[in-house]
C-alpha cells in the first residue's frame, strides 16, 4: 500500500490516505511513479482550484524524511514534511528535519529521583519530583 497526503495552498497536511500500490506502476515500464499515484488521488479524490495538492509518504521515512501526519507542513526547500513544534521557543534543525529544545537538558546525572520538564514559559529545564508515597 502506498500513503498519499493531501495539502492545502499552505502545504499543510489536510488528511492522509491509503492507495493500493498498483495504482504507482507505469503499465509499460511496470517501475512505480509518485506522479501516477498523484493522479490516482485527484482522480479518485478530487482537489480543489486553490492550491490542493498530493505528496507521496511513507512510515519508514524515506519518502520525505518523516511519514506525514495531519497538521503537519510540506517544506519544499528540504522536501519534507515537518510536524508543528510543541513549544513556541523549538527551534528548527535542518540537518534532522526534527524541532529541538532551544536550551539543552542539563547534563546532572539522574539518579530516579526526578525527572526533567521543559518549561515554556521560563524558557528552563525544571525537575519534577514524584509524589511521596
């Protein structure tokens, strides 16, 4: 089977969907083809005048660096699709295509007692200890 995503004009994911991996392969060739998958989807599909498009995804991230999710953006410059950052201050790292912290996790060694949150609104590294039992 071969997943398809459906973006908007924004190049944000809008739902993504499941296609049987014949409609890829080219009837002469017999290679398959993300353009034939394309039209498999917006023949089947639809899309609309404003911008609606059809991406190729895949779970194991080879097809676009991460298997896309709704919500998620297409970045054309690094062809892949990025999840939305869960905290406003992450900050993009193009190498992994992946949000990060934008202050590293301290580096004291854990010993089971606590364990580290990240705090947005301090833009810090907090320990949270478990309730005594």
């Amino acid at each position: 089977m071969a997943h398809f995503a459906e973006l908007d004009a924004n190049n944000t994911v809008l739902r993504v969907v499941i296609i049987p991996n014949d409609k890829l392969v080219h009837p002469t060739t017999g290679f398959e083809s993300e353009v034939l998958g394309e039209a498999y989807c917006i023949n089947t599909l639809g899309h609309s005048e404003n911008g609606v498009k059809w991406l190729q995804t895949s779970y194991n991230g080879k097809i676009r660096s991460h298997y896309a999710g709704i919500g998620f953006t297409y970045v054309t410059d690094i062809d892949a699709f990025v999840c939305p950052p869960r905290c406003p201050s992450f900050v993009f790292n193009e190498t992994t295509h992946e949000w990060e912290n934008p202050v590293e996790r301290p580096a004291e060694p854990d010993d089971g007692t606590y364990t580290w949150q990240w705090d947005e609104p301090t833009l810090s590294w907090t320990k949270l200890y478990p309730d005594p039992e």
